[in-house]
C-alpha cells in the first residue's frame, strides 16, 4: 500500500504525522517512508541514522556546432524554451530544460547529444529494525524537484508498505508524490489559510483519483468550519490532534510523539485502519 | 535601422512599458522613414521561458537596437549574440518620448 500525507498550506504537521505513523506501524512489520519534501526535507533529523547517499542525474543536450545546420528545428519543438537558434550558434538555457530528450530525438543532423546533469542526491537508512528511510534532497539552486522524487519512489517500488510525506502546497512536486498513490492523509489547521489551501488539495486529490481523508492537526476545539466543509465534500474527519505545548515541545527536540508518549501509538494505528479503509485495502 | 521599443499600447502615442519579455506590444520604428509597425506580443501571459522567444521576434524582424526598462538575464543572452545594442528608458513616458531621446542620445547604452 502506497499512503501520502499531503497538506496544502504548508506547516500543519506533514512531517510529524508522516514520522510518527511510520514509527508507530514499524513497531509491526515492513514501513518504508519516503522524504518526498526534496526542497526542504526533515524526517532524517527524526530518524538520525548512518545512511549511503547517491546521486541523481537529468539528461541535458549538448549541441555539436560543426554538425549544427541551425534549422531551428529543436527550438520548435522545446515546449520550454530552452533552446535558441541563432543564424550561427546555439544557445541553451539548462535551467528551462526539463529533460524530456525531444531536442535530440528531432535534430535531423545528428548535432544533439545528451550529458548527465547532477540535479541531487537520495538518502537511503535504517533508523529501526523495521523501517527504512528514503530522503530526496535537490540541490540548491535547481529548480527541478520532479526527478528526484520520481527516483526515490522508484527506490521504494517493491516495498509492502509506504509513506510518502509530500512538499507544502499543490503543484508539481505534490502531484508527482501523489500520482499512483492509494489513500492520501490531507493534514490541515483550522484557520482561514488552512481552509483555504485544503480545499485546493482536495481538489487535486479528487482530480488525480486519490481518495482523501483528514487529519485536523494544532486544534483547539473550534474546528467548525473544517469539520461542515468534511461533511459538504463527503470526506472523512479522521483524527484530530489538539493544541498541546507538550506535543509541541517534544517535536521542537527532534522526538517524536509516539516514541515520547507511547500511549498516542494507539491514534495512530487507528489512523491507518481508516487509511487502509479509504484505500480499500482493509486490513 | 530599425529601433524597437516595448510598449503597453499599439501606436507610439502609448505609453512605454518598461518590461521586455512580457511586454504587450513591441513597436518597430524605421530611424530613416520614420514609419512604425506594431507587434503584438504573443508571450506576453507566458509561464517562463519568453525572454528569448521575444528576442527571436527582434532578431526576426531585423531590428538593430531595443529600448526598454529592464532586460532579463535570458534575454539578453539572446540578444547580445545577435548583436542588438540595449538601452535603458525607465522615464515613463510614451513611445515617442523615449523615441525621441533616443534620437538626442540622452539614453544610457547597458551591457
């Protein structure tokens, strides 16, 4: 089974829900979790372990101005702009290349080839007996986040069951940690932004044929709003947890709420029975 | 010698706009005829990626020196390979004010 914690708006508690279903079911059997946030990961620092890190590369074109008839032919086709002919060179833009190997597979002169491009690194550990963690880490400066998350679930392919705790937000890194998962946990607040923002990703949920469900994070009992838009969308509500400097104290040290306090293992199981339900993969 | 200059409107009455690649409308003007032709700029809403789509449109054209308010790093590339001279009009005034202090050569010639 392939689970998702996806949010909306950012820092409502991905990360710590993520973290601590994961620890909670590996007291059980085989979890392997995945740091789909390659822009900013953080589940390693809960989870602080030896780990062997590879790197991940792009294809990116290479053009051969001797063989170049600068026909244009590869700029037609590059949906990004990135390439640009001129009447005796050409100019290539690698930051709006995304790697798609038109250009080279056009080119009728046989003027394009492709180099590797190191874009960043994935993160491979075993913080417990039972759980394995994958973190995906862009470099900085790159604007592609796709690829790499694309590799670290490839990682993950044949793996029994996996969390995958996704960036903040709706656009292309959620959708790509998304696509091809079988639930989705949408952690929100219940403020104004985070109604706002949860309403776009239940959209982009619904759209990529995920079924979503809830989880209110930081509540202090006033969760109206979110618990009438649950019920007007039909999703379901599964698990609140309360505004608690306690809660909040011991995520700030780098622990985690199910290792500090192992009562709270009992939520968390309970999360993923209605998680395996959603996906209809009762356990 | 054909002068380009972005514009926020189709005639050199309009007022200048001050960005290149996503200008409404470049307006061409031949320095000898003193005529002008109006291209509306087709990447103009794009995501990314026009600086240099909208330097093709220059180079396409034959145009030889393009005045604007700022040129993005992409764009400028393009341009300084096709050897179309840049210069810097931030006044905010219409197409034929920045015309014609560039016929007086009071505009700063940039990188």
């Amino acid at each position: 089974m392939r689970l998702a914690v996806a949010s909306g708006k950012g820092g409502t508690g991905k990360s710590m829900v993520a973290a601590n279903l994961a620890f909670t079911l590996s007291q059980a059997e085989q979890v392997t979790l995945i740091d789909c946030d390659v822009e900013e990961p953080d589940l390693h620092l809960f989870f602080p372990a030896p780990s062997t890190t590879t790197e991940v590369t792009v294809p990116v074109p290479v053009v051969d101005e001797t063989a170049c008839q600068h026909c244009g032919l590869c700029e037609e086709f590059c949906q990004y702009g990135a390439m640009t002919v001129l009447s005796s060179r050409v100019l290539f833009f690698p930051e709006l290349c995304h790697s798609c190997g038109g250009c080279t597979l056009v080119c009728p002169n046989g003027a394009i080839h492709e180099d590797p491009k190191r874009i960043g690194t994935t993160t491979i550990s075993t913080p417990l007996p039972n759980l394995k963690l994958i973190s995906g880490m862009l470099d900085t400066g790159n604007p592609l986040a796709v690829p790499i998350i694309r590799t670290a679930k490839k990682l993950a392919a044949s793996d029994p069951l996996v969390i995958c705790d996704t960036a903040p937000g709706t656009s292309c890194p959620v959708v790509e940690t998304l696509d091809g998962c079988d639930a989705c946990i949408l952690v929100t607040e219940s403020t104004p932004f985070g109604m706002h923002d949860l309403q776009l990703a239940v959209d982009v949920a619904a759209r990529l044929g995920v079924p979503a469900g809830i989880v209110i994070n930081r509540s202090d009992g006033k969760d109206q709003a979110t618990l009438e838009f649950c019920t007007d969308h039909d999703i379901e509500m599964m698990m609140t947890i309360p505004f608690d400097r306690e809660i909040a104290a011991i995520q700030s040290r780098g622990d985690l709420l199910c290792r500090a306090r192992p009562e709270w293992q009992k939520a968390f199981a309970a999360l993923f029975v209605k998680c395996s339900t959603l996906a209809g993969m009762d356990r | 010698m054909k002068v380009c200059f972005t514009a926020k409107g189709a005639t050199p009455d309009s007022p200048s706009e001050e960005r290149f690649g996503r200008a409404p409308y470049f307006i061409i003007l031949e320095s000898e005829t003193g005529s002008f032709e109006a291209i509306q700029n087709p990447y103009a809403d794009g995501a990314g990626g026009v600086g240099p789509k909208a330097a093709q449109i220059l180079i396409a054209h034959d145009v030889k020196a393009l005045i604007s308010g700022q040129v993005g790093g992409n764009a400028r590339e393009v341009l300084a390979a096709a050897g179309i001279a840049m210069y810097t009009y931030r006044a905010g005034g219409s197409v034929k004010d920045a015309s014609d202090q560039f016929t007086k050569n009071t505009l700063v010639r940039s990188e």
